[in-house]
C-alpha cells in the first residue's frame, strides 16, 4: 500500500511539472504556398532551427479545399519568444525557399481562463 502511496505522489508531481513547463502562448499562420510537397520538405528541414527559438510543438493543417493554403500552429512558453521567432531573418528565409507566396496571417493567442 505505502509504494502504491508513493507512486502516486510521484506521479502528481510529474504530472504538475509538465503543466508547468508547458507553453503558454499559440501562435496560428496562414499561407499559401506555390506547391504543398516542395513547402513541407523546408518545413521539416527547418524543424530543428524552429525548436533551438523556441517552437515548443507545432501542427500543419491543409485547407480542404486548396490544398496549398497552410496553417501552421506553434506553441511557445512566451510571447517574447514567439514575436522573435516571427520576426527571425531564419524564418523569413526559410519561407521565401519554400515559395511561401503573399504575406502570412499571424496572429497570437493564450488559452482563455473561464
């Protein structure tokens, strides 16, 4: 029973931790692209630069209907972060490689409170 006790103790401090540590701050962009395939191959060579600023996870979704119109979700622990990864010369090029055409839609957002 006492290790049962023990394990569960361990396992609420775990759990707390990673809500701690989780980010705090979604990031959503929206752009088209020239061809879905060529934009992901850049996408996920980028990946690790986007993790070393700070992309704490990240998500593509397709439109249904044009298959080249991307939104991209990234989670970042602060707003800081994610303005300075927005703004990042490395992601500007990154883009432009991946014929990212017009200007992306980027807007911040937190999880509400009830």
């Amino acid at each position: 029973m006492r290790s049962l006790l023990v394990a569960g103790v361990l396992a609420l401090g775990l759990a707390a931790t990673a809500r701690t540590a989780g980010a705090d701050v979604r990031v959503f962009v929206r752009h088209e692209v020239t061809d879905y395939m060529a934009w992901r191959k850049i996408y996920d060579e980028f990946a690790p630069t986007a993790k070393k600023m700070g992309v704490a996870s990240q998500v593509v979704y397709r439109s249904i209907v044009n298959p080249n119109d991307i939104t991209v979700i990234n989670d970042f622990k602060t707003l800081e972060k994610a303005k300075a990864f927005a703004a990042s010369p490395e992601l500007k090029a990154a883009m432009e490689k991946a014929h990212v055409t017009g200007t992306p839609q980027i807007w911040y957002t937190t999880k509400a409170g009830k």
